[in-house]
C-alpha cells in the first residue's frame, strides 16, 4: 500500500462494529463488504442489518437512518453483538439514532462535512455534537470524508452527485485501517460487483485507498487493532443470511427426496428474499411461483404437493394468518407442506422490519377444529438451513404439515456456515405409492407414523378423490359419521404426537440439574448460549436448553424440568411459549422474562436477569 | 394440450365413460342442472385422448364443487373460492396433466374472485367450468354476484342494490383468451363446447347456464325452454354469420360500435350484413359485446365466443426451467452451495 505502519496494535478477542448512515447512503454495501474482508481475515463473525420500513425516508432523519453490524473475532461469535466497539455515523442522524449501542469507550468515526446546522435540525439536535459534551468518554476521529472523496476522483469527471456516493467507501477504508486490513479483496469486489461500469470501478478504489491513507496519517488512529484468526473447524465456508439458508434447504431437501420442490408464495417483509433466492435456481428445477396473494400461495403449493412436489409457501405473521384456511385443508387431506413464517413484530402490520417471536400461539393453535400442525423454529442463520431440511424431511415423511418460525433477525442477519455435502444430509423417503398397487386407500396408514401413502396423480391404478370434508377411516369417502370423525380426529392428532419418536432428544447446555434452568426456542439461541457461556466462566450454576421442536415437544422435557430448583422462559414475546408449557407441564412453576421491543435480547439484560433469580 | 392428445391417442386403450363414473351417490337435487353437466363430462373425458390416470378434477366449495367426488379421476375437493390457486399449482407441478376446475358463481366470481382474474390473466393451462345458477345454493338461497340488479333473495328481500357480473366480459376484460357459454338442457351443445374448451391450450372458461331447481328456478327459462329459446339463444360458430330465431330470419349485426338485432329481409337487410363470428380474433371488442347481449333485448350467446392462441403460463415456465438447465453452471446443490464467495479453513 505504501503505507507505513507504524502505530501501536492492540490485540482483541472481539469486536463489534456499526456502519450507520441515510438510508441512500450504501451502509448495508459498506457491511457486507466490510464482512468479506473479515472472512478472508479468518475470523468467525455474525451480520445484522437495520433498515428502516420506509424505503428512502427523508433524508437526514432519525427515521432515514440505516444500520449494519458487525460482530467478529477469534473466539466463536454466536450473535451479532450487543453494544458497538466502533460507530461510524455519515450524519448526525446517525450518531443520535446509535449512540445508545455504543460501549463506554468506543471509537466514533464521523464525517464532519455532514455535521451542518440543517442538519443537527433534522436530526433533533439543538447544536453541533462534536462541539459539546455530547461524545465525552468516546474516541472520536473527525473525517472530512465528503470533501475529501470529491478530492480523491476529482479528475475522473464525475459529477458531484455520483462522486459522493463512493464516500461510503471512504469510511470503510479508514475502518479496514484500524483493523489492519488489507485492500485487494475489496478491490477485487468492486470489480466484481461494478464489472459494466469500470469509472465507478475506479472511483470506489481510489476513494477506499483515499479513506485507508487518511487514516495513517491521523494521531488519533492509535493504536490499530488486531482480531486473530478464529480456530473454527476445517472446511469450506461460506457467509450466508436465514433466507438464503432457507431457500438452500428446502433445494437441498428437495434433491435428496426426489421430489421437485414447489413454492407458491406472496412477497412479504422480511421473507420476500426466500422466494426471490427460490425463483433464481430454476436450473435445479425449483418452481417458484408468485402468486396474486397469501392463500393462493398456500393454495397453489397444497395442489402441488397433492401432485407429488416437495410444497412449501413462505410468509410472514400477517400472511399466516390469511392461510389459516388452507392450513386446514392442508392437515385435513394429510398432504405434506411446509409453511415457514418469518415472524415480525405484530399484530396487525406492525413492525414489519423488526424481529418479534409472537406468532408461536398462532402457529400452534391460529384454526378452526381440532387442527394440530407440526411446529418448529429455526435458532440461527445457518440453523435455517437444516431447519428446512428437517421441516421438508418430516412434513414428507409424516405426510402432514409443517409450520417452521425463523423470525426477522436470523432472515436478514448472516453468519458463517461450514458447507456440507448434500450426500451426508439425513435421508428423505416420501412414503408414495407404486403404479397399480391393490393396498392402497386413501386413508390407510402406516402402522409406526400413522401418516397415509402419498398417491400421486398420473400414477396408474391410484385414482382417489380427496378434500375438506371429513373422510372415512382406510376408505377415503366422504364421511359424516360421529364416531368416524371423533376417530380421525384421534389419528390426526396421534399422527403429530409420534413425531416425537422421530426427533432429537432435547438438548441441555450445562449441568443436568441445579438451580436455574433457563428455557428459550428460535431465533434466540445466540445470545442465550452466549450470555449462558459468560455466566459458566463466572462459576455460575446455570443450564440452558433451548427449543427447535414445539410441537411436539422433545420427549425428555419434562424430565430436564424436573431436574431444576427454578424454570425460566426467556422469549422476545408476552410470553407465549411459557404458556404453553404450563399447558403441557402444569406441574412446574414457570418463571418469564420478556422483550416486546422489536429489538433482540442483548447478553447484558440477560445475564442482570439470571443473577437476580439465582439470588432470590 | 393439442399435441398431447396426438401423441397419446394411438399408445393408449380407449377409457370408456364407464370408467369416469365414480362409486359415489351423487346427492344433487333431483332436477338440478349439474346432472346433466356431469354426464357431458364423463362423455367427453374419454374422447380426449389423455389416459384417465392424467386427470385431475380440482373444486372450491358450493354444489358443484361436489363435483370432484362424482368423477373416478384424481381430484381435490378444496376450500371456498380457492379452486383457482389449488389448481395452478396441480398444473405447475405437473404440466402433463389434463386439469379441470368445477366452480359456481359465488365460489369463482365472489369469494374466489381474484384467483380466478388472475388465472385467466396468467393463462395458466386448465379449463374452467363455472356453473351459473346466478344464486347461492348450498348456503340455501343468498343472491350471488349474478343475481341480476333488483331481485329479491333471502338476503336481499327488498330485492339487490348491486350490478351483476357477467361472466364473459369478466373473464375477457382480465385478458381471457378463451370464453365459451353452453346451457345445462342441451347437452349435444355442451358436449361441443367442452371438446372445444379442452382442444384450446391456456386458460378456458365455460360458463354454463345451470338451473337451481330449488332456490332458482326457471331462472334461465328465456333461454332454455322450448317456447322461448328459438328468439333468446344464439349459437355462435366460428366463420358463420350469427343468424338466429325459427328458420334464422334473424341475425345479428354490427352498426357503428354497437350491436343490433335485424330480421332478413327487413329495411333492404341481408346475410350479407349480418356480423360472421370470428373466435380467433385477438381484439375483445365484439366479443366483450357477444357476451354480454342479455335476452329479451339480444339472444344469449352460446358456443366458443372467444378463442385467441397464446403461450400458457406453465409452457413459459417449463421453457424457463429448461433453458436455465442447459445455461447454468449450477447442476446440482453441491454445486449451489458452493458458488460464489468462499473460503477454506
């Protein structure tokens, strides 16, 4: 680079760092980029972006401000961080909207050009925050980064306006400084993502390398940081988000069955990205169908399981609700379907950006009749991936549908995922019937599953008729007869229960008995294992098991219970899944604690919680 | 549709209507217009060519979405107003099969109104048959949204406030390439009609003027009786001038940008200027205007009103899929897993 290094380098187990600015200003590109870097520095890491709900909000309002995190290290990195070690704010919109997730002594990075008395205004500001008390205690490095990126392609020709939109790479280069990164990966990536337009190709590096030579030459960069290299378990890796992992599964599910995989499905936030990435890969003859709404995304995937696809539809709190119906017909017919909400915050529209676990009743309980469903929930971005493998693998091989929750933290957050060869995936066997067999009947069912066959149209000799109605045992007809209905009612249910027989024992981290038992399910696991993980190192007696099969439940649940002083059940809902346990386990006394924000657990609140119960 | 009927049609042992006929009891009312409906259709299913295995009769909910039990075919019996999606996706998953949807007015063009827009917009390749009884039968006689302006049901005593829809100019104003309407007492005219419908590739609607015997009744009479009919039905056929009435002394014509009624003979008028009917034509114009001549004013149109060739939602998307298997590098999901960015630990 030229560059001599000469600054004092402070070694760190891990860092957390924030990219912050308008919602036009490339803070989710400068993250990403930002996170290949961190790969190729061999580090484990965890992504989360903010976005606001609008899609370009005024400019320079608290409202317009959009996030992107960064938790990296060497040590394993569950969750993508509580509190930043590093803020860069492009405005102070930005600043203000961040500065509560910051750590005491963190660095602030700004672009003074963008600190302006229009500004401080639309911010909420009553004067310059770099001027008062506003940043005392933090270190505070002041970028000319506006002016200072017009400076570094001035003699390209390029209009003010499109100049200033490298300045996003300014920032990035003075942080890739701090951390004592290299620059030709981002180079690289530049020529990769710009290839038609080599100008931009060239402004961007030059602005990159403009940010990084600042940074050297100011005092106050001191000392850089070093993050060693994780020791994370050989293999090839990728980074990848929850929807991705999502879509990837279902493909993967589908290869390993056989069964081409189908998906009818409305665009939502924050699940669009499955069936965007769904609808990329028809080279694997994925069938991603856009549908005109919600139920005739169910609807159209019900009729393509019943002609033999792996079915899924994808949604989000709002739409399940409008496929409650058609979940119906889905456990009435017994056809295998998997229905993967991404929860956010509700009810209504409510937080559509923001990630809640409050559709848990609904998946379990949200239709009409008796209307059990399997119900599980992925724990991590990488989790999503086996999650919906698993759901495709069981609604299969059960012949019933599947409801799997992610939420949207794990969809848009990333991590790094070890690739695994889809030989070694668990085998799927769909229970289809062959040509012109004389056994079978609609509702004839295996004796261990009690799933039916799946019969599937074109298939010489199977013809049979199925649908809403209630249906008479083995024979499939329509069937009004009392006793008939209480028994396939009966099965129905039973058919759900004995999944229990075909899934993991639950897992406990920690001790199989002591006096805290911390009890959490989804999307959470992160910052569960995590703040659990500190609490051991401090000698602390606790043990956490969290949930990825709801209904139903692990078959050794009630005996990890009984093996606790106190149960508590953390939730990022009004408390849901406790509920739901005192329903099942009514005989323990149930603790909850509870974040309705929109916001993730952060390991500190967690931990405040934990010690308290331990001291009662 | 077309090619497939070729192909199989030499491989394959004839199906009988014998062998669409289902075991069930069919528990329609005597005297009720579906009958008539289901024997056509059993009729019909044999002469297409396609094995019965490749069948698949897919319904919502209301008296005619019985429907799919009375067939020995694949079928679903769905939810209300959802025939249309679950369709779809029975076509999509496997374009090979011959798909049928059985609706009613209010199942299709009420509470299933925006599936059916859509599928007839996208011109996903299944044929449609919407009985239309223009009343709610199964709920036990609520005015549906045929029911013409003014009549008096259970849940409209003072008589409806509202516009009806006709089925025709629905389905062609949302991009409908191919309309056609028949009546349940003239099945030689239905038989016609269905082959034509199952002959077309895309989305076929065929409305069928279909009599509710106990909360409807009569409702098509100008149409459909004997006295009457000769002056109020029209059977439209491609490339013949649209003449009508006892001896075809009437005709249809075509005066500026409306439709007229003329008798031969009168005013100079001749079969020369009488309008000759034209299935293929791409503008809806005049076929929006056959559909909705309404009886005592016009005929009733029946016959292949409109019948315009156009790729099918799922050839594009089988096109799509297979162009993307020759063009990708992807060929499996290892190779998926491991593209773009990554590294080695």
């Amino acid at each position: 680079m030229g560059t001599k290094r000469n600054k004092p380098v402070q070694e760190k187990d891990d860092v957390v760092i924030r990219f912050a600015g308008d919602s036009g200003d490339g803070m989710q590109l400068t993250g990403s980029l930002f996170s290949d870097s961190t790969a190729f520095a061999g580090n484990d890491f965890a992504t989360f972006p903010d976005y606001p709900a609008e899609i370009r909000a005024p400019q320079g309002t608290i409202a317009g401000v959009s996030g992107f995190q960064v938790h990296f290290g060497h040590t394993n990195i569950h969750t993508s961080g509580d509190l930043a070690d590093v803020l860069v704010a492009m405005n102070p919109a930005s600043l203000k909207a961040n500065l509560k997730w910051l750590k005491d002594n963190a660095t602030v990075i700004v672009d003074t050009d963008a600190f302006v008395e229009k500004a401080f205004d639309k911010a909420g500001y009553d004067g310059n925050p770099l001027e008062d008390e506003t940043l005392e205690g933090y270190r505070v490095i002041h970028a000319p980064i506006s002016e200072m990126t017009r400076d570094a392609v001035h003699d390209l020709g390029l209009e003010n306006k499109v100049a200033l939109k490298s300045k996003n790479m300014f920032a990035l280069g003075i942080v890739l400084y701090l951390f004592n990164r290299k620059l030709d990966k981002i180079y690289k990536a530049f020529e990769e993502k710009f290839k038609s337009n080599p100008l931009v190709v060239e402004a961007n590096k030059r602005v990159l390398r403009s940010g990084y030579n600042f940074a050297d030459t100011v005092e106050a960069i001191s000392p850089t940081f070093n993050v060693e290299p994780a020791e994370l378990k050989k293999g090839l890796y990728r980074n990848i988000t929850g929807n991705t992992a999502t879509a990837w599964g279902f493909i993967a599910a589908s290869e390993r069955s056989g069964r081409e995989l189908f998906l009818g499905s409305y665009p939502i936030t924050p699940a669009s990205e499955i069936l965007q990435e769904l609808t990329k890969h028809k080279e694997l003859t994925v069938k991603a169908f856009q549908a005109e709404d919600e139920i005739a995304g169910i609807c159209s995937a019900i009729g393509a399981s019943y002609t033999g696809s792996l079915a899924i539809t994808t949604t989000s709190g709002p739409g399940l609700s409008l496929k409650s119906e058609a979940i119906g017909l889905a456990v009435m017919t017994e056809l295998p379907i998997v229905i993967v909400d991404v929860q956010r915050g509700g009810p209504s529209t409510g937080l559509p950006t923001k990630s809640e676990q409050s559709d848990l009743m609904q998946a379990l309980f949200g239709r009409n009749g008796e209307c059990p469903t399997i119900v599980m929930a992925a724990s991590s971005p990488t989790d999503c991936f086996y999650s919906a493998y698993h759901a495709a693998k069981i609604s299969m091989e059960h012949m019933t549908p599947v409801i799997l929750l992610t939420d949207g933290s794990l969809a848009n957050g990333s991590e790094i995922f070890r690739i695994p060869r889809v030989a070694d995936l668990m085998e799927i066997n769909p229970p289809l019937v062959p040509p012109n067999d004389e056994d079978y009947k609609p509702y004839k069912r295996d004796e261990k599953k009690l799933n039916r066959r799946w019969a599937v149209p074109g298939t010489e000799g199977l013809r049979h008729r199925i649908g809403g109605l209630e249906k008479e045992n083995i024979e499939g007809n329509v069937s009004h007869d009392p006793e008939n209905h209480q028994l396939m009612t009966q099965l129905r249910e039973e058919k759900v229960n004995r999944v229990a027989d075909f899934i993991p024992e639950q897992e406990l981290i920690g001790d199989s008995k002591g006096d805290l038992l911390i009890v959490s399910w989804g999307g959470t696991k992160g910052v569960m294992l995590t703040a659990v993980e500190e609490m051991h190192k401090e000698n602390q007696n606790v043990s956490l098991a969290h949930f990825n099969h709801i209904n139903p439940l692990p078959k050794n649940t009630e005996e990890i219970f009984s093996k606790f002083k106190k149960i508590v059940v953390c939730e990022l809902n009004n408390g849901q899944f406790v509920n739901y346990l005192k329903m099942k386990f009514p005989e323990f006394t149930y603790q909850q604690y509870n974040k309705i924000q929109g916001l993730p657990f952060m390991v500190s609140e967690l931990k405040r919680e934990f010690y308290a119960l331990l001291s009662k | 549709m077309d090619q497939d009927i070729i192909k199989h049609k030499d491989e394959i042992p004839q199906p009988t209507k014998e062998d669409f006929v289902s075991d069930q009891m069919v528990k329609w009312c005597p005297g009720c217009g579906d009958h008539a409906i289901l024997s056509s259709v059993e009729k019909v299913f044999p002469k297409l060519g396609v094995r019965k295995e490749d069948f698949v009769v897919v319904s919502g909910i209301g008296c005619s979405s019985r429907f799919p039990y009375y067939m020995n075919t694949y079928g679903i019996h769905g939810i209300h107003g959802r025939a249309a999606a679950i369709a779809t996706g029975v076509k999509l998953a496997n374009p090979k099969l011959s798909v049928w949807m059985i609706t009613g007015d209010g199942d299709c063009m009420a509470i299933g109104g925006n599936h059916f827009i859509h599928a007839v917009r996208r011109n996903i390749d299944i044929n449609i048959l919407l009985f239309n009884n223009k009343i709610y039968g199964l709920t036990k006689g609520q005015f549906s949204p045929t029911t013409p302006k003014g009549f008096k049901t259970k849940s409209s005593p003072q008589g409806t406030f509202e516009q009806p829809f006709n089925a025709g100019e629905l389905v062609i104003g949302a991009q409908g390439n191919f309309f056609a309407r028949a009546i349940d007492n003239n099945p030689k005219m239905m038989v016609e009609v269905l082959f034509e419908a199952a002959r077309h590739t895309g989305t076929t609607v065929v409305e069928i003027l279909q009599n509710c015997v106990i909360f409807n009744n009569n409702i098509h009479e100008l149409i459909s009786s004997r006295d009457t009919r000769d002056d109020n039905q029209i059977f439209l056929k491609h490339g013949e001038p649209m003449l009508f009435g006892k001896g075809k002394k009437k005709g249809i014509l075509l005066r500026g940008t409306q439709l007229e009624v003329v008798e031969l003979g009168k005013n100079g008028i001749t079969e020369k200027d009488i309008l000759v009917h034209n299935i293929y034509n791409p503008d809806p114009g005049v076929h929006i205007m056959l559909s909705r001549m309404t009886p005592p004013a016009f005929p009733a149109a029946l016959g292949v009103i409109r019948s315009v060739t156009e790729s099918s939602f799922d050839q594009n998307m089988e096109e799509v899929i297979e162009q993307s298997k020759r063009d990708s590098k992807i060929k499996n999901v290892d190779d998926l897993l491991r593209s773009g960015n990554t590294w080695k630990i």
